[in-house]
C-alpha cells in the first residue's frame, strides 16, 4: 500500500519515526523490536519496558495519534476515548469526564500523564476533572484489561497514558520542532487551541514549551436535558404527594451551567546525550468549569423548605480546579550488573479545587502527591529478556466543607515488579509478578488500615506466520480499598447521593482470561479480544432504595462478580492506488457485568456499541464518514432507570492544501448529523443530561 495515503485508521496507525515527529523516535534507536517479521507500524510504550509493536501486545490496545488524535479531539479525555471499542466514559458535561474501560471506572482505571499518574481527584467522584487537557497530547495510549504489574493494584480496569512530550527526549531535526491546533465548534461556541515548541539551544540541550486554552458556553441539546423516563417518574412522585399535576420550568434546547474556561502550559527542558538522558518539566493547570444539575433532587427539596431563591443557588455549582505538577525523567542506557538500561520517572504535584455555590465556597478539594518509579531493563541472555522495578505512590487528600463526604486520608503504596519473555519461535512466554503495601489513615479519626497485595500474569503469543498471532493470556491481580471505599460518611451532590464506606473491605481479587486474535497482511488488518473476569469480593455501590437527608444511599460494599465480553476491529483497504485509497473501518464491543449466585447486574455498565465507516484518502484531501450504534439497556440495577439506545452519523473533510510537503490541514466535521439524543447508560448524569447535540466543527493543525 502507498504510505502517503494510507496515514491511519482505526485499527493500524501510523507514527511517523523521525526525529522531529516522534517521542520515542530516540528511544527506540537503541534496542531492536520484537517485529517477528511483520512490518512494525506503531511502538507501543505503555505497555512494557520492552518497547514492543501494538500487533504483540496480547491485550486490547488503542493509539490514538496525529489524524486520528486531532479527529478525536473533545473538551475531556473520557470523550475523547468513548469511541474506542470497549471504551465509554462517566459523560459529567463538557468540564469532567473520565474514560471507563470493559465497564470499569474511577480508581480502578488509572490515567497517566507520560507514565505517571495524574495526582489529582478525578477518581474520587465523577463530577471531578482529570487535571490537563487532550490539546497538548502527540499521542494517546490505552491498555484495556488488567495493567497492575506494571502500574499498580488500581490499574485493574486499564490505563490511559496521555504522552505529550513535556520532558524532551529527542534533539529536533532542523533544531526547532512545534505543532498547533486551532478550533471552533457550533454545539457550544468552543473556541480552543493549544501549541508546543521545541527548540535545541545546543546539540545535546533541548527546550520545550506548550500551553493550551479552552473557553466554551452552555451546549445545545436536541430536546429536554431529562429524559423521558425521569420526566414521567418525577411527574408521578408530584401527583402521588399533591394529587394534582406538577408543573415546573423545564431545560429545553441546552444545559444550564455547563460552560467551560480551562487554560494550562508547561516549561521543560531535557539533556540527550548518547547514552545518557535527563529532563524535568513545570506545569500549571487552571480550570473552571459548571456542573450541570449538580445538586438537583436536593434543591427540589430545598425549594419546598426555603423558597425558589435558594434551589437557585443550589443548582448553579462551579468548580475552580488548580493543579501545579512538577516531573523528572532519566535513562542511563549502560551495562552494569545484568542490566542493560535504567529509567527513572518522578511526579509531585500540588492539586486543589474549590466547589463554588453561587458565591460562596462550598467545598474544597486538596490533593499533595507524588509517584516515582526506577525500572531496571536486563541484559538479554539467551532467549529471555526482562525488567524489574519499583513503584512508590503518596496521596494527602483532604475535603473540607458541606460536601465532605470523605475524610482527609493519607495514602502511602509501594510495591516491587518483574517482567520477564522467552522467545521460542514461534512462540514468546510473557510472566511476571508484583507485590504491593498500601497503608491509608483516615485522619480525623486516627483509623489506619493496611493491605498486601499479589498480582501474577503469564501469557504465549503465537505466531502461526509472520502475519498472525493467536495470543493467550491468564492474570490474577488484587486491588486494595480505596479511601473513599474505605471511609466515605456524608453528602455527595455530584451523584445525588449520601455515601457510606466500610472500614472493614479486604481486598478485591481477580482472575482474568482473554484470547486475542490479529492479522496483518495485505489490505486487510484486524483483531478480536475475548475475556472473562472472576471477582472475589467486588467493590460496588450497592443502592438500597432508602434516602438520607433526601439523597439517595450508597453503601460501599464487596460481593462475588463476574464480567465478560469481547471487543473487535478491523480495516480493509478496498481501492489503493497511485493517486488515492479508500478504506473501509468497523469496530464493535459488548460487555455483560453480574453478581454471582443470580446477585443480579452491576450498575451503570456501558451498553453494547458498533461503529462502520469508509474513508477516502489522498495527498491533498481526506473525505469520510462513520455510522455508530450503541444499543440500550432494559435490564438495570435497582435505582437506575433503562436507557434507550441511539445511532450517531459522523461526517468529516479534510485539507492539505501543500499535500506532504508541510504539516498543514484544515479540517470540518459534522458531528451527530441527525441531532440524536445521547445518553451514556454508565454516567450518573444520564437521566439529566445528554451528550452534546449536532456540532459542526472547524479546525486548522499545524506541525513544523
């Protein structure tokens, strides 16, 4: 296939390796790939010191990068994921929305920034942003499936890795290097853009400057922001307490208080030498956003009680995010004991945000943390291959205000790692073990609770040929309590409810199969992930029916689980040729989630989805569209009402107007071109808010 037009697609995508387009374009010099002899298209750095292609990796995998990523682009990172087989998101409007993966969210996916975590609050509650933005990213990494050798005991769900290139690793190839994107969208008056520069100041000292800004109004939906089911089952609760129809001011049309004004950048500085790299970067984050119908069936109640003046105050909550984060990173690439290479990466951070209701502080988040991880790769010897390394995390997390539902908790996790592969053509052995300590302390009432935790994988990569791989995998992981598990008593707004802990949790075991399936020959590539996963001691939400202070209860407690579903992708190159290529895509993800012993279905898991699309490729123009189908969900837990299903038509053109010769396009989407309503059955807004209605979208990208 010609190489110029066939840039990405959904199943197979490109990055460019030279050295002014690639982050790891210095890494991957210096150790060769595990190609197995087929062409190596993408090197996947999340997922093991080894460096190895995405057709390898045994688990489901996504990069999303250059015109993938810029097509992908929303205000969130759970949006800009919710695309991707198996991928939703917790949908909480245009200012916070994490990824869920395989049905599972907050702690249990964990979200990294260059391979370290976030170090904010966006796991303890959904209406909590992850601290960054998609603008300033060259690429985006997600592992799906248990990741908790490498990252942690709450990387059980999967982990999302945001790459932006903060630290420097490579000298640009002209001495500078810098992309920019520029947008505007009709769904909510988005005016967004974000840049970086790279600049060599010698030949071994390199500069890197980035800053991003987003500023959005309220978003246009195609009808109510409630649903249908919610209208009818508010409208029957009135006519049972007053025997006569309620009527109220209902939002039609948009959704109150969910604009956006997010703004960040970051300074760094790196030093390459030829065997030795050290880098470290400043970053700053502001952000504020509204919270749409924060606080609604509360101020309904209010609204009896005080009067109309007060449930005003109640719904418009705005929240002030602040994060201040500071990174270091280091490769020494020399051999000394049995080891051929040692990499350090560091992150502290200073994260705070204030829950602003009206004009006064409602409540106040703080989060001061910091992770470090030193990986140590061995030399080769023989067939086998390693790493060993190890992980230390610290969280002091407090909540101080009406809405502390959590008690301020310190979290100190360490834990020991080792990652080893023969290769036996054809066949590689992948296995490895973790250890893990965490201690957490609830401060307030001097409770301190501690948890050991042993994770173990072993898995085969068959290569039947050169274009195959049958892969097979096995884990068993455990994941200890989380603090808001552990000790939550109070009022959470955000999800319309009073939330209980359980001091005593132990810890959440899992064991994990999944067979996977790839092909990469000719004009056909695609691939097939099945898994089944066995939960003892599942830590869940449980919704008992009753209400506290006129919220909903939510105790924290752990039962038996199982989970099991399969996503698959694919892409087919239909026509390619000297002047142009069209491609034909399809993906598609299903999940089933229940308690064991007929316990019932888990709450709020992503429904079943499939997406198909064609695309036209050339020098000077892309021209394509994408149908996407999520299904609904009759069957729910107890409290949370069915959702309907809906079909999404996308369509998009893009513009080189210098074709290869510079980095410029200028793109236009038409993005839900039927104006349907869309509601994510996993977001706790879902009944109250939609998705966005039909956007058009404009942007202009730029790379040098």
């Amino acid at each position: 296939m010609n190489k110029l037009y066939l840039r990405s697609s959904i199943i197979a995508l490109t990055i460019g390796m030279t050295a002014g387009t690639s982050t790891f374009a210095q890494e991957t010099n210096e150790q060769p790939l595990h190609d197995h002899g087929h062409d190596v298209d993408v090197v996947f750095a999340t997922t093991s010191p080894h460096k190895k292609s995405r057709f390898d990796i045994l688990q489901g995998s996504n990069i999303l990068s250059d015109d993938k990523l810029q097509e992908s682009l929303e205000a969130t990172i759970g949006e800009t994921l919710s695309n991707l087989p198996g991928v939703s998101s917790t949908a909480f409007g245009q200012g916070a929305s994490r990824p869920i993966i395989r049905g599972l969210g907050g702690d249990r996916i964990r979200v990294l920034i260059n391979g370290i975590g976030s170090i904010d609050a966006s796991s303890t509650s959904p209406d909590h942003a992850v601290a960054g933005d998609p603008l300033t990213a060259e690429r985006i990494e997600i592992l799906r499936g248990a990741s908790t050798l490498l990252y942690g005991n709450n990387a059980v769900g999967g982990v999302v890795n945001i790459i932006d290139n903060r630290i420097p690793f490579y000298v640009p190839e002209n001495g500078v290097s810098g992309r920019a994107r520029l947008s505007v969208d009709s769904v909510s008056n988005d005016r967004s853009g974000g840049g970086a520069v790279d600049f060599a100041v010698t030949d071994n000292f390199v500069v890197h400057v980035d800053g991003y800004f987003r500023r959005t109004d309220d978003f246009s939906i195609p009808g109510y922001a409630e649903s249908a089911r919610q209208r009818a089952l508010e409208e029957a609760e009135h006519e049972e307490e007053e025997g006569e129809e309620h009527e109220e001011e209902e939002q039609f049309g948009s959704v109150e208080n969910s604009d956006v004004d997010n703004k960040g950048g970051t300074f760094g500085a790196g030093w390459i030498g030829e065997n030795f790299n050290f880098g470290m970067s400043f970053n700053i984050n502001d952000s504020d956003y509204g919270v749409p119908a924060h606080g609604h069936e509360h101020g309904e109640e209010e609204e009896e009680e005080e009067g109309e003046e007060h449930d005003e105050e109640e719904e418009i909550v705005r929240i002030n995010l602040d994060q201040k984060r500071f990174d270091l990173k280091g490769d020494i690439q020399q051999d000394f004991l049995v080891f051929e290479e040692a990499r350090l990466r560091f992150g502290y951070a200073d994260y705070k945000h204030i829950e602003l209701e009206g004009d006064e502080v409602g409540t106040t988040f703080t989060n001061k943390g910091w992770e470090g991880r030193l990986e140590f790769v061995q030399q080769q010897v023989g067939k086998l291959h390693g790493t060993v390394g190890v992980q230390i995390r610290d969280r002091d997390f407090s909540a101080i205000g009406e809405e502390a539902f959590v008690a301020p908790n310190d979290t100190f996790q360490w834990g020991v790692f080792a990652l080893e592969e023969i290769e036996i053509e054809p066949i590689t052995f992948e296995f490895g073990g973790r250890f893990d300590r965490q201690t957490t302390e609830n401060k307030a009432l001097n409770i301190k609770r501690s948890y050991n935790s042993l994770s173990f994988s072993g898995g085969a990569a068959i290569h039947p040929t050169e274009n195959d791989l049958i892969g097979i995998s096995l884990s068993r992981s455990e994941r200890a309590p989380t603090p808001e598990e552990l000790f939550s008593n109070g009022p959470h707004l955000a999800t319309n409810a009073f939330e209980v802990g359980d001091i005593n949790l132990d810890t959440e075991k899992a064991i994990s199969a999944e067979l996977t399936l790839k092909r990469n020959l000719g004009r056909f590539s695609g691939s097939v992930n099945v898994y089944h996963t066995w939960y003892k001691d599942f830590i869940f939400q449980d919704e008992s029916g009753t209400e506290v202070d006129g919220l909903n209860l939510l105790q924290f407690r752990a039962q038996d689980a199982t989970f099991y579903g399969a996503e698959a992708e694919m892409a087919y190159t239909l026509i390619d040729n000297e002047s142009y290529a069209v491609i034909l895509s399809a993906s598609g993800d299903v999940i089933h989630a229940r308690f064991a012993n007929n316990g019932g279905v888990i709450p709020r898991i992503p429904a079943a989805s499939g997406s198909a699309g064609i695309e036209y490729q050339s020098n000077n123009f892309d021209v394509g569209t994408n149908v996407r189908y999520v299904a609904g969900r009759t069957t729910t837990a107890p409290g949370v009402l069915p959702t309907d299903g809906f079909t999404t038509v996308d369509a998009s053109v893009t513009w080189r107007p210098f074709g290869t010769e510079r980095d410029l396009n200028v793109r236009f989407q038409a993005l839900n071109l039927t104006n349907a309503e869309r509601r994510q059955h996993a977001s706790f807004l879902k009944d109250l808010v939609p998705l966005p209605g039909r956007n058009f979208r404009l942007s202009v990208n730029y790379g040098f």
